[in-house]
C-alpha cells in the first residue's frame, strides 16, 4: 500500500491486506508482519514488503527505534522481521529490549558472520535469514518460523463483552457481573452466536446450523434453549436486557459487544512506557493554541508512536459530531466524516457516545454499522470508537483504525481510554466556551 502523506517520516507505515495472495500450506497469520529497519527505502525492507503483498499477508514497517518496543507491544504481530546492515550490525542492539517486549518469533535478516550471527540468537532472534533469497523462499521461511512457534489455532479475539457479561473464547466459560454462569455446552454455543452477532437479526435456520450442525434440532428446541439461557442471564422475554426476539424471523443480541484479544501482561516494564506516553500527551494537550491543533496533535502522536495506523477525533454540538482533528486517514475519509448527525444509528461512533462506553468494529462487521462500513471502505481494518467525555457527560469520541484484522486488547483499549478521559479534561471546556 502506499504510504499516506499523513504518516511519512513518522518512523511507522502499515499495509492493508490484498484482496488475494499467493496461497501457503500453512495459513498466513491474521496478525501482521512487523518489518524493523532503517529506513522505509532499505532495499530489504522494501524487498520483505513484497514477499509479504505476495502472501497477503498484512504488513508494518517500523523505523523509529525509541519506539520500537512500544509498538511491538500494542500490536502483537505475528512475526518481527529485523533488517540489518552486513556494514552496520547496529541492528543487534534492539534484540534484547524486542524479546523482552515480545515473546513471539523473531527473524534476523542480514548476511551475518559467523560470531554476529551466533550474538544474534544468543540476544533473542530465532532465526537469521539471508536476505538474498527469491522471493518465494522467503516467504515459505519466514511462515516457517510462524508455524513451530505458533501455539494452538490462528490468534483473533479471546473475549466477547457486553454489558457485565463476558465469554472467554478460549476457556469456553461466560460471567455475569464476575459471577460465573453455569451453562450447557449447547447454550454456551447458543450464547455465542448471538454475541458475535450483535446488533443484528440471526435467522432460525441460521441459529440451528451453527449451533446444533446437523443434530436433528427444529425451532422449538430452539426456544426452549433461547427460553433457558433467558433465565441463566437473569430476563425473561417481556424484558429482555440482552436477547431479543425478532417476531417471525429469529433472534438478535441487543447489547453492542466488544471483541478483545488476549489479554496483554502487564508489567513494570510494559506500564512505564505507558505513563511516560500519558504524560506527553498532556504536555501535547496543554501547550496547544485551539482545540485542532490540540486535537490533530494527539491524533500524530497515537500513530507516530505506533499504537494506531489511524485516528479521528469528533466533538459534539448537541446534535452533530463534528471532526476536529484527525491524523492518517484519507482526503475521502475526511469528506465523510466530517459531520455525523447523532440520530443516525448507522454508524459505530454515534453508538460510543450515546452509550458512552467503547465500540470495537472488527472488518468481519462492518455490516454491523453500515455507515461506518461505507465511510472506512477504502481503509479496511480494526476499528476502536472510545467516548470522550467531560464533566460526567460525553462530548464526543475518537475513532482509531489498526489495519489488520486482529481486535484490540484490554490494555491497549485502557489505554486509549486514557487518552480519551486527557482529551476531554482538556478540549471539554475550550469546546463548551466555543458553543456558548
């Protein structure tokens, strides 16, 4: 993908998946490759960008070494691939601080001798490749890596929530209000077909395959599950809270749901970076003229530091959600989502301030928000809507876009929410002055 103007010489750019790829015994991750070198331009950064668009697999480049390790952090890739200098092993210096920050497979590329070669993987790499490899050998290597480090199935979501209720994926329990629910595998199932499609109408028929397969189940078996599960979450049918029926056409999840990945460990080491982040921003905040520059500032340093590929930020009159700063997004983009009306449900970043709480919009649904789906078209990826608030009350949201297909983590969404609660202690009483 070519770079967009908004993220040159910010040490970072990021591909989208293509439409089709080269096809590989092994899958291509879901999350991306990230490529570490000195420059966008190095012959075999540019070289491991192609091998990669050949696979479809999703790519980012990272060139600012102050922060390489916090966007190794935030983005979990599935692979590191560190570019090197036969002339200048200088590369080898990141090794440490990159294994400590991730515990992924790390591939050194670089024509290394003997001696650097056996630093390298004594520092944290798993693997030192020639860079002089056809393309295809390449890539066949660097999934290679992926494949006897993956652990367990292709990484993407881990939790489902919604309003006190929480589904871990990979331990297949669900909690209610932290207390845990005790249901049947069936139900379970059942609970997780609605979840993951939230907000909008799942056939019967549709309900049956996915959760009974090919078991001899009609649709009253379905009710009586529907019926139980009810109770188990605590609503009957005359108030439902969380599943609703769609006379003569199925069911539907009520609650938005926000998709999360495993949860990121969090230690001293991860945390510091963290405040350190925080605290900038609030000088970013302070020492702004008017509200869009403090607004586009905060937007460059989300995506320069490498936590987002993209961010937009809104403010409310009341009716309107008006954009007044954004960074990494397209002129297209920008056209239109310039003013959202706040009655038009179609989009995800109305819903994070009327509910005031995040909306997280993976690529899969899109369809889920049809507005937000045709605005952010020419920008696939993982979308994040987080509220910003002031004085209790939201004033509007600020949209991020990671262009891959994994979800946010908890620790990223907490940050970012962070972010969100500084942008709205500072930009809340400029913006109400500004109305009044």
């Amino acid at each position: 993908m070519a770079e967009h103007p908004g993220n040159r010489g910010s040490g970072m750019t990021s591909s989208r998946r293509p439409k089709a790829g080269a096809t590989a015994v092994f899958p291509v991750p879901r999350q991306r490759l990230a490529i570490v070198g000195p420059d966008v331009e190095q012959p075999t950064v540019l070289a491991t960008k192609r091998v990669a668009d050949k696979l479809g697999w999703p790519h980012l480049v990272l060139t600012d070494r102050d922060k390489l390790t916090w966007a190794i952090t935030v983005n979990k890739p599935a692979l590191v691939a560190v570019v090197g200098d036969a002339d200048d092993p200088a590369c080898l210096d990141d090794l440490g601080a990159l294994r400590k920050a991730y515990k992924g497979p790390i591939a050194v590329l670089d024509n290394l001798s003997p001696q650097l070669t056996v630093t390298a993987l004594v520092t944290g790499a798993d693997s030192v490749i020639r860079p002089d490899l056809r393309d295809d050998e390449l890539g066949a290597r660097l999934l290679a890596l992926v494949r006897r480090t993956a652990e367990g199935s292709e990484s993407g979501a881990r939790y489902l929530s919604a309003a006190g209720l929480s589904v871990d994926l990979w331990r297949k329990e669900a909690t209610l209000d932290d207390a845990p629910l005790h249901l049947s595998s069936t139900e379970y199932r059942l609970l997780v077909c609605l979840m993951e499609n939230a907000g909008q109408t799942v056939p019967w028929n549709r309900i049956l395959h996915q959760v009974w397969g090919w078991a001899d189940a009609d649709v009253n078996m379905l009710r009586i599950y529907i019926t139980r599960l009810r109770k188990a979450l605590g609503e009957n049918a005359s108030t439902p809270r969380f599943i609703t029926s769609v006379r003569g056409h199925g069911y539907m999840f009520a609650e938005p749901v926000i998709e999360t990945a495993d949860r990121e460990s969090v230690t001293l080491e991860g945390e510091l970076p963290m405040m350190g982040r925080l605290a900038a921003k609030c000088t970013e905040l302070a020492t702004a003229t008017d509200i869009a520059e403090a607004a586009s500032r905060i937007a460059e340093s989300l995506v320069t530091e490498g936590t987002v590929d993209a961010v937009g930020l809104h403010l409310s009159d009341g009716e309107i959600l008006r954009l007044v700063g954004h960074f990494g997004f397209t002129a297209e983009w920008e056209q239109v989502a310039r003013e959202l009306a706040l009655a038009d449900e179609r989009y995800a970043s109305i819903q994070s301030v009327r509910r005031a709480q995040p909306v997280q919009l993976l690529r899969r649904r899109s369809h889920t928000f049809p507005g937000t789906g045709a605005a952010t078209s020419d920008s696939p990826g993982t979308y994040l809507f987080v509220p910003i608030s002031h004085a209790g009350q939201p004033i509007g949201t600020m949209g991020v876009l990671r262009r891959s297909d994994e979800p946010f983590g908890p620790q990223t969404i907490s940050y970012l929410q962070a972010v969100a609660a500084l942008c709205g202690a500072c930009l809340g009483p400029q913006w109400g002055s500004a109305r009044s």
